[in-house]
C-alpha cells in the first residue's frame, strides 16, 4: 500500500498490460479512474484535455497501444491503425497532460531495438543486428559476459529511420520521439512479456502452443516485475525519461524450452525452426525484433527488479493453467 494514495488516469486498463496496473495500483490504495477505449477518444486533444480537467489525476498511466492480434503481423494488415495507437494516442496524451502540468508514464516496448553490442576480445565493441547465424550464436553462449545490452542512449536500430523493421516496432520508435520531450514523463520500455498465468499473451503460453519455436536470444519483462518497477519510477520520484525495464540479463529461447521441458512440459516435443529462412518463408510475415537490453539506468535510480532466470524459475513454478 502506498502511502500517500492519489487519483491516477489509467489508459488501457482492460489490456495485457492494463489489467496489472489494475491490480498493482489498487493493491497500493490509488483512486484509479480507468475510461475505456469507447468513452474516451483518446487522439483528441480537446476531448482529452477536458477529461483531464475533470479527472485531476496526479498521474496518468498509458497502457493502451497497437499490438496486433495474434502477432503483430496483424499490424501490417492494418498501418492506419498502428499509427493512430502507436503515435497519435501517446502523442495527444503527453502533450494534454504537458498542457496541464501533469506527469505521465508510457508503456513503450523494447522491440524498436534488434540484436545485441559484443565486446571482442581486443576490447572493442560491435554492433550486431543479427544474432542467429551459428557462429555467432555459438559464440554468444560461450561469451554471455561480453554481451552488452541496449541502453536508452542507444538509438533505437529496428525502426523507420533504420530499416528494416515491422510496421508495428517502427511505429512504437516513432512514438518514442513523439513524446520524448512533452512535459514530465517516462517512456517505459516492455519486453516480450510473461508471468505464472497461462494466457494467449504470455511469452510461455505461446512457446507452448507455437508449431516450432524461433530460437533467438532476448530480454524479456515479467509482467508483474514490469508494472511494479514502473509504479515504482513515479512513487519514489527517480528522474523523468526513458527506461529499459526488463529482468536483468537475457535469455535464449532453447533455454527457456529446457526449462518448460524441466517443469510443466516434460512430454511435449518441441521442434524448432530450421532457420531464419525457413522461419520467414513459412510462420512470419514482418520482421521480428530480438535484442538485448541493458535496465542498468533503472537499478541505478533505486528500482528492483529480480533477474530474469529468477523471474522464469518462479513463474513455472506457480503456473496456473487456464
Ligand atoms: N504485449 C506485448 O507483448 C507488449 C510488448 C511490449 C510493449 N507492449 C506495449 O504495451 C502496451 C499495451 O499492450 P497490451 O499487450 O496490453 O495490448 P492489448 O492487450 O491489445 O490492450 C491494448 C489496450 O489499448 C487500448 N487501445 C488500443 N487502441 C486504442 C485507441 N485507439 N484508443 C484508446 N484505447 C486504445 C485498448 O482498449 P479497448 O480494448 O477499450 O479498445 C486496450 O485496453 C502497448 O503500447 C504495446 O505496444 C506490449
């Protein structure tokens, strides 16, 4: 529980990510006035202003955006629409909430970034989009301590202004820059989510359920670890700006197959593509992002987060079948 409870606006309240600031900002004692997508229009700057001076939320929580279903091949299919959630909502929304003094928090998404920084054994450090060629696969297993994050003075290399990338990561980049400087705010970046509730939306359920799972190596966000932290960045007031907030450290996704294998799937018999030809050719219609990210900044500012092998292990411990 908080201790000083406050009237929040959250945005986006019944979605994935939605629904945990739910529960967190209520288990912690906020007054959460929660308008669906229906009641208010939120690309309309003077309809958003005016609930705004209604409300007077000490904070404005932005879940809602453009995800794409099932996958944000989706978004392809439909560009104005990703446009609109992904850019023109959290625009309208920080630049209300700048109008009017108001600080505001946005989910924002690591997936504007794609491959990882290797530091090579003369000391110098490359940039590599793409880390599934067997060697280099290889050798990020055998080097997973030179394998450096993105942080947030990176700029993000998975978006329009550096090709290619889905429609759906480039609008979230563009997004990014859109509000980056609107009044007092964070641009929290979310990563591939998961947690211990077996759901269409969860990284684990989906491995299960996929015909033959991409190998690749990432950093991934527990759901309730991610909407902790980020209540957390407005309740203990660290500095405004952008922050990476995913369990520390990265994994594979064969990894996280042996350890489904070793708890909830001991039976299934779970394949893997080929490659990254076979994968394209044959599942996905836009390219995907995999990276490393790097939350130092968070941990740094006094945010907890558990690791991401600790996240992992807990969550298919506790799971809960649908
Ligand atoms: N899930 C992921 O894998 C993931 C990963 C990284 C980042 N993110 C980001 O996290 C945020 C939330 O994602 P999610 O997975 O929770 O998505 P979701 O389950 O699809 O929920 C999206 C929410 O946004 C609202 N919304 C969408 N378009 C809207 C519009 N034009 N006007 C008003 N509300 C709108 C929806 O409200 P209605 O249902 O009322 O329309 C819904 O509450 C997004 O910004 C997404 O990019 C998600």
């Amino acid at each position: 529980m908080s201790l000083t409870p406050h009237r929040v606006l959250l945005l986006g309240s019944n979605g994935y990510v939605g629904s945990q600031f739910l529960c967190e900002l209520g288990a912690r004692g906020h007054e959460i006035v929660a308008p669906r997508s229906r009641e208010l229009n939120l690309t309309a700057f003077d309809a958003v202003i005016a609930a705004l001076r209604e409300i007077k939320p000490a904070f404005v929580f932005n879940a809602a955006g453009y995800t794409g279903k099932p996958n944000v091949d989706a978004c392809e299919a439909d560009r104005a629409g990703t446009l609109l959630g992904n850019v023109m909502l959290p625009q309208t929304v920080s630049q209300a909430c700048a109008a009017l003094g108001i600080p505001w928090g946005h989910v924002s998404s690591g997936c504007i970034f794609s491959g990882a920084r290797l530091r090579q054994e003369d000391g110098t450090v490359v940039t590599l989009k793409d880390l599934t060629r067997p060697s280099i696969r290889e050798w990020v297993r055998q080097h997973r301590d030179q394998v450096i994050g993105f942080t947030e003075e990176d700029t993000p290399n998975f978006s329009f202004r550096d090709g290619p990338c889905s429609f759906y990561s480039g609008t979230k980049a563009l997004g990014e820059e859109a509000i980056a400087h609107a009044g007092q705010g964070y641009i929290w970046r979310l990563r591939i989510p998961f947690d211990n509730l077996d759901n269409p939306r969860n990284y684990l359920s989906k491995l299960r359920t996929y015909p033959k799972v991409y190998d690749n190596f990432n950093s991934i966000s527990h759901r309730g670890d991610f909407v902790r932290a980020c209540v957390d960045c407005w309740e203990k007031g660290i500095p405004w700006g952008t922050y990476n907030v995913t369990n520390p450290s990265f994994v594979s996704t064969a990894e996280v197959v042996d350890l489904l294998r070793k708890t909830i799937d001991p039976n299934r018999d779970f394949q893997f593509w080929a490659d990254d030809a076979e994968f394209y050719r044959q599942a996905a219609r836009t390219p995907r992002s995999n990276c490393v990210m790097d939350p130092g900044k968070l941990l740094r500012a006094g945010i907890q987060i558990r690791s991401v092998t600790e996240a992992l292990e807990h969550s298919l411990a506790d799971w809960i079948p649908a």
